[in-house]
C-alpha cells in the first residue's frame, strides 16, 4: 500500500520509534498525520516542526493515555475530520515495568511474585491499546466501505488499510520481563487474527519485532545492561537505530506481500541465561 496521500496515526510519537516512525511515514508523502503520546509538550513541539516544514497542517497533535477509550475515538473523529479516514496504524506507545517474575527474599525466604497490578498495566499500554486502536482503524474503513455499498474487498482493489504493531525480541522469552514478553507474545496471535478477519474489508497487519533500539525506553534499563547483555549477543555489535525500524515500518506498510512478522533484531542470539 504506497504511504503517499494516506492518513495515519502513531500512539509514542513524542519519542524513540514512534517519532521516527512518523516522521518517515511524512517524509513518504502522507497526506496526514495523528501524532499521540502522553507528553504534551514533546509532541506538540514535533507537530509544529513538522508543520512548519510542509507549510500546511499535517500533523495533529493528541495528548492522552492511550488506554483512554475516549481519548481514541476522539483522535479518529478529529484526524478523520480534518484529513479523511486512517488507512496506516502505528500503534507505537509502549512501557516496560521489568523484574524477576518470582523472587525469594533473602530475609525471610518468602515467594515474592510479579505483582498482578504493574502486569496489568504493562498489559493495558502493550497489548490491549495496540489491538484496540488497530480495531478502531479496521472499524472505521468497515463503516465506510459499506457506507459506500461496497462489500467484501476484492483483490483488483486496492489495499484500505495497514497496521503494524511493534513487537520486540523479548517475545520469544527475557529474563527480566515476564509481563513485557508476554505482552509482545500476545501480538502476534492478535495481529494474524486480525488480518484473517480484517482482510474482507482490505486491511492488513504485520509485527515488527525490533531488537534493542537506542531510545530513551532502553535508556531506563539499569546501568551497564546494554553493554554487559545485549551488546555481546548482538551480531552487529551496536544498538539499532530507531530510524532503521521507522524504514523497516514503512517498507512493511508499502509492500503489500510482506505479511506475518519482520524480525529486525541485528543479530540478537541470546546464549542461555
Ligand atoms: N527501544 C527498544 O529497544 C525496543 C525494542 C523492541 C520494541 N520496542 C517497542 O517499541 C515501541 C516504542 O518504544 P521506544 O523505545 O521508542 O520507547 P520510548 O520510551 O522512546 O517512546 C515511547 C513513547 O510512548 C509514550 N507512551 C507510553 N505510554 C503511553 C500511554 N499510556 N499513552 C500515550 N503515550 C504513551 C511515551 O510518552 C513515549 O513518548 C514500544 O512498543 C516498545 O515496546 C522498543
């Protein structure tokens, strides 16, 4: 599906691959652009740049949770009024609450597990805000195709819609981050069902399973991490850039063959823990 003319929205546009996922997807040509995240005036502030350069207003700003059922149908209602209907979904924003999943504290030798309700959380932002907003996008296209009278999309259409979610690496299982894997994990079934459902109205979805990315998400692991325990595993010897996952992205989105999972990790091959 060519990015250009499109509408898209990108929940962690204020940072990391979220910003440089937006701001790859304006340098192809969209049409126009949600930027949403939590931090007002990060994002704000990339909106204005970006409208700045193009001389128009292609960027909203939307600051929010996107847990906020609200807060996501009100981004819809605003970007589809000012651009038309979202066809590219980058559901980006993401937090990592990280620890051992069962602890023995050494004074009194008790059991100490995850707590449910920082898994919970990790679960909200991670998993249920991507599948969610993705549905949104699926829904939107549904009305108005059948608005339109049309039904089943045939493949002499073109593509409606695309939508990526961001995996990670840890899917397939890190120490440390029982809720975060599980999470990642959890898009992959959604994001085949949703393609298996979704494609009757012409959208599409695919996971990219980044490695470690140099953002300030991997900037709050403890201190030495990356270099003691990823930089060793990792083939390329360095962290990826975010810009080299926003590319990854749009050659996602742009190239309609590619389906199922994108895996750009630079090598990571963890030995055993
Ligand atoms: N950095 C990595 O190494 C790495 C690797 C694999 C996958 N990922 C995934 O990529 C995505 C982006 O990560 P990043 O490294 O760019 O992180 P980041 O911390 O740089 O950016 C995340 C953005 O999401 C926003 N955000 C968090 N919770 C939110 C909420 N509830 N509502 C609205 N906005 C919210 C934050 O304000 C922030 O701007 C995440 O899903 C992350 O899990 C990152």
């Amino acid at each position: 599906m060519q990015v250009q003319d499109k509408v898209g929205v990108v929940t962690g546009a204020a940072s990391g691959i979220g910003r440089a996922t937006a701001l790859e997807l304006v340098k192809q040509g969209v049409k126009g652009i949600a930027l949403v995240d939590l931090s007002e005036s990060a994002v704000c502030e990339f909106a204005r740049q970006i409208n700045e350069d193009a001389g128009r207003e292609l960027a909203l700003a939307f600051t929010g949770d996107v847990t906020d059922l609200q807060f996501r149908a009100q981004v819809f209602d605003e970007t589809s009024h000012h651009h038309g209907i979202v066809q590219i979904m980058v559901p980006a924003a993401g937090i990592f609450r990280d620890r051992l999943a069962v602890k023995i504290e050494r004074d009194t030798g008790e059991a100490n597990i995850y707590p449910a309700d920082v898994f919970r959380q990790v679960l909200e932002v991670n998993l249920i805000h991507p599948v969610y907003w993705a549905m949104e996008t699926i829904a939107r296209i549904a009305v108005d195709r059948n608005r339109q009278g049309l039904k089943k999309w045939h493949p002499n259409e073109k593509v409606q819609g695309t939508i990526i979610f961001i995996g990670s690496v840890s899917s397939q299982g890190n120490r440390g981050q029982v809720s975060y894997a599980s999470t990642k994990a959890g898009l992959e079934g959604a994001a085949s069902t949703l393609m298996k459902e979704a494609m009757f109205h012409g959208v599409r979805t695919g996971v990219i399973h980044p490695g470690f990315v140099d953002t300030p998400l991997l900037q709050g692991m403890p201190d030495g991490y990356v270099e003691q325990h990823i930089l060793p595993d990792t083939q390329l010897g360095r962290l990826i850039r975010p810009e080299e996952i926003a590319d990854a992205i749009c050659f996602m989105i742009r190239n309609s063959a590619v389906s199922g999972q994108l895996w750009a990790d630079a090598g990571w091959h963890p030995a055993a823990a």
